[in-house]
C-alpha cells in the first residue's frame, strides 16, 4: 500500500451484493481456477454476515483455492500458501494466463494413461508448462486433493471426470488482471503470513483440518497434516493480529478443544456436505466452526 491513502485502497465490504455473487459463485468472474480440498465455496454464504463493512488489506495465510478472496475481489491482497506448486501456478496465471492456457491445451482430462503418464513425469522447468501441468492435474485427479509421497512427488489417483473441464480463458483473465494488482502473492509459514495485519485489515484463517475426526481421534488424525501446536500458534497470532486492530475470521474443525482456543471470538457452527468421499452417496453433512473477532 505504499504510496496510497487509506480511502485509496479501501474495500467496501457490500453483504447483499457478496451474498448474490455467493449464490451464483459457480458463473461468477473471477473464480477459483483451482480445485481444493476443503475448499469454503459451499459456505461461503454463512461466512459473509461474520465479515466487517471494510477492509484495508485483505490477508489469506492458507490460500488454497482462494474462494473467498475471488469473491471479495480486494484491492489489496496478501496471499500465502505452504504449498509451493500452487503459489507457483498462481504466479505463473497472474503473468502469463495466455501462456498458460497454450500450454494446457495438450491435456485431456478423460486420458486416464496420459494423467498417469504426466503424474509421474519430471515436471517441466518453464514456469507456465508447469503451472498448466498443475492445474491439468488437479482437474483429473480424485477430488482435486493435492498429495505428495515421502520422495515429495504428486501421487493421487486419477479421478475419472466426467466431463473435459477446459479452462475457463474468459475467467483466468479475470483472475490474472486481479492478482496483477496490490497483491503479494508468498510460500511461508503462516504466522509470517500476516505478522503486519493491522487497523482495518481482514485476515482469513483457514488451516488444513480433517472434518470427519471432528470428535474421537481428531488430535491424532489432524497432527500429520496440521499438528496441535500449529493450531494453538495459529490461535496465538489470529489473537495477536485482532489486538493489533485487524479484522479476523477463522474456519476450523467443530471440536471442543478447537472452540477453546477461540473461546473469546464469535462462534458459528456451519454444516456441509463432505466432499472427500468416493461417491455422492458416502457424502454425509459434516460441521464445521466459524470464529470471528468484531461485534
């Protein structure tokens, strides 16, 4: 935000007009261009009343699809992600969305032997190959779930989609000229991810989390992908950001000790259908928590 006034970068935070975009995010532009697993475009609609009116900087540690940040579309962005193919893609759509779209056109998503043949290659060095490789990949594989083996290489399963899925241009362009704007787009530890959050800012915490362990065996489920003592930091520095005058929501399992954590924040419990499931049948409604700092 160097350079500009507050009123310059200011975000107004409209509800009836986020609630319509909501309602219709499937046709919206811009969208999410990746699939996520756990990904809040389902609830997005109940996370609106919990945001404030306005928002200086907008600052989303656990990115992922980044469907709330498509739909407030900020002017000014901080977006980070663990995930170092993924904050790659989003750079490489963001430069070269028209050198990402050539370089997906030599995909089919119903090529079962191609997706295995491009999963196991050694991906490509140019950085828009590689970024449309990712998000051919994440549109035939299971549920766009992002998993690597202990060699650190991809290795989910194909997904067997129904339909071709080619890239929306249209909506990558819209995605590309958004992020080309004040967005810093960074692969750290989250806690560094919003250390200068302040007055005005809206911070959106969504770690990784398991849903289905919410109650027995959630601690031992959840350490491998996002341990206990990352849960009781991320709640240290979401409460250190809100006493620097930021604006916090957090999305996160519906477990007791979790709400404990956030016991001093607004609590909402959210209910969805589970979307890590081998068929439509096995989706049963799982909840989840929703806490968030303000009146």
């Amino acid at each position: 935000m160097e350079g500009s006034t507050l009123a310059q970068v200011l975000t107004r935070l409209d509800a009836p007009i986020l609630l319509d975009r909501a309602a219709r995010f499937q046709s919206a532009s811009p969208r999410p261009f990746v699939r996520w697993a756990g990904s809040k475009r389902s609830l997005l609609r109940h996370i609106v009343p919990a945001l404030p009116q306005k928002c200086a900087r907008y600052y989303e540690p656990f990115v992922g699809s980044g469907s709330l940040y498509f739909l407030l579309s900020p002017n000014s962005a901080v977006l980070n992600d663990a995930n170092r193919e993924l904050i790659s893609t989003y750079r490489a759509v963001r430069d070269g969305p028209r050198s990402v779209l050539a370089a997906y056109k030599k995909y089919d998503v119903l090529d079962k032997q191609q997706y295995y043949s491009v999963r196991d290659a050694i991906p490509p060095k140019n950085r828009f190959e590689r970024g449309a490789r990712f998000l051919y990949l994440n549109r035939a594989c299971w549920n766009g779930l992002y998993r690597v083996n202990q060699s650190g290489k991809f290795n989910v399963p194909y997904g067997a989609p129904k339909s071709s899925s080619e890239l929306d241009e249209s909506n990558l362009r819209s995605c590309s000229k958004l992020l080309k704007g004040d967005v810093t787009l960074t692969q750290q530890d989250f806690s560094k991810a919003f250390d200068d959050a302040g007055d005005g800012d809206l911070v959106y915490l969504d770690p990784p989390y398991v849903t289905t362990h919410n109650q027995n065996g959630f601690l031992d489920y959840n350490k491998r992908i996002f341990s206990w003592n990352d849960q009781v930091r991320l709640a240290k520095h979401a409460r250190q950001a809100v006493e620097n005058g930021a604006w916090v929501i957090v999305s996160n399992a519906n477990h007791h000790d979790v709400r404990e954590l956030y016991r001093d924040f607004n609590q909402a419990t959210l209910t969805r259908r589970s979307t890590l499931a081998s068929s439509n049948l096995a989706r049963s409604s799982v909840s989840e928590a929703l806490f968030w700092s303000g009146e």
